[in-house]
C-alpha cells in the first residue's frame, strides 16, 4: 500500500495520517509570582509551594510557610538534662528550663515538660522540687488564668499515680486553680478543687489554724451554691 510508503520521522506516522495530539503547554502569566522568601521574581509556580492568588485576573503569589514547635525538639532537651550526674546543677538547669517555657507561655512545652518531670526517668528528690517550683510559678500571678488552669490541670492529672510524692505541690497548684474559680464565680468548682487537698495525711505539717481556715472557706463556697449536702460532705 503507497499510504504506508513513506514514515514521518518525527512522528512515526504516515505522512497522510492525522498528526499525535500533544499535550498544550500551559501559558506563563504577565504577571509573575514573587516568593518573599528569596525576593526573586519567577514566571510560574512551582506545584509544591504554597501560593493564592494576588486578584482574580493575576498569577500567585508565594505565602510564607508558619514554622511550628517540634515537640520532639523539647523531649530531646530534656532528656539530655536526665543525663547530668550533679543533682543540684540537674535542679538548676530543670527550673531555668522551666523559666524559659514559663517566659513564653508555650503551653504545649509546658505540658511536655510536666510530663517529663513527673515521669520515672527523673528522679524524685528532683521533680519533687522542680514541680514545687511550677506550683509557686503558677500562684504568681505572671501567667494568664487560662494558662494556670490548663497547665494546673494538667500537672495534677499526670501526677494522680504519685500524688502521695507531690502533694506540697499539688496543693499549691489547686489553691491557684480555686482562687481562678472564685474570680470566675465558679464556686462550685473552686469547693471541689479545694476539698480535694489533703489537710489530714499526716505527710506535711499543717498547723490547726491553716486548717481551720481552709475548711471555712470550703464551706463559704459551697454556701455561695445553696448546696446543703455538698458543705456537710466537705466537713466529713
């Protein structure tokens, strides 16, 4: 057959053939796409970076990428101070620590570092002043109710298991979380976070008249909710 005669070489089709449909080159926009980060002008954008649009009839543009905290970063911190021999310099450095994350108010390395803290890798005679230290840290008024609260909570929540070991601690952090409550009017709440406080384990010294106090003001709050039951109950 004459059609099959002849080849075109570019093509590898019979010259009487249809020509093979190639894909369309997509158009460069007039106005080119600006990356912040290099301050370079570049006629397209590349499909990995993230662009929107500088108005509906114009090419992207390039928009900073948000770095985000590596919490794996700060457990590599800390694990490396596990590894000092000096307990009283290993102290010194876990409460500078706690002071950094405390400046920053970066609650995600603060719940880090509480659960570092109270974990079995540190040992006691350390986290129990450390964590003193966060307790004393919470009461001073530098950091924000919402910020007390949610590392409060959390600091009693991952020391439930040794509460025994940390009760100084946690009673601090519970007189702190209550006095928020009261400021919020949650005198229910604040009750219970107070009731919750050992004042007769007979594992720190408590004075009568620290007592007394403490289960007068137990009851105060109960009162502020007519709830009966609730202030009998406080008093056992």
């Amino acid at each position: 057959d004459s059609r099959y005669s002849a080849w075109d070489i570019s093509g590898l089709t019979p010259y009487n053939s249809p020509p093979l449909a190639r894909p369309p080159i997509p158009p460069r926009s007039a106005a080119p796409c600006h990356c912040p980060a290099s301050g370079r002008a570049r006629p397209l954008c590349a499909p990995s970076e993230t662009c929107e649009p500088a108005s509906p009839s114009q090419h992207r543009r390039h928009l900073p990428t948000a770095s985000l905290p590596v919490m794996s970063d700060i457990s590599r911190q800390l694990e490396q101070l596990v590894s000092i021999s000096d307990q009283r310099v290993k102290i010194e450095q876990y409460k500078n620590t706690l002071a950094k994350y405390l400046d920053e108010a970066d609650a995600g390395a603060l719940k880090t570092f509480v659960e570092h803290v109270a974990g079995e890798s540190v040992p006691l005679s350390v986290s129990r002043v450390v964590l003193l230290d966060l307790a004393h840290r919470l009461s001073s008024n530098s950091l924000s109710p919402d910020v007390v609260k949610e590392i409060g909570l959390f600091a009693i929540d991952k020391t439930a298991a040794r509460a025994t070991s940390f009760e100084e601690a946690v009673s601090t952090i519970r007189e702190s979380i209550a006095t928020i409550y009261e400021q919020e009017e949650e005198w229910s709440k604040a009750a219970r976070m107070l009731a919750a406080i050992p004042l007769e384990s007979g594992i720190r010294m408590l004075d009568d008249d620290f007592k007394v106090e403490k289960y007068i003001r137990i009851a105060m709050l109960y009162l502020q909710v007519s709830n009966r039951g609730d202030v009998v109950g406080a008093w056992g």
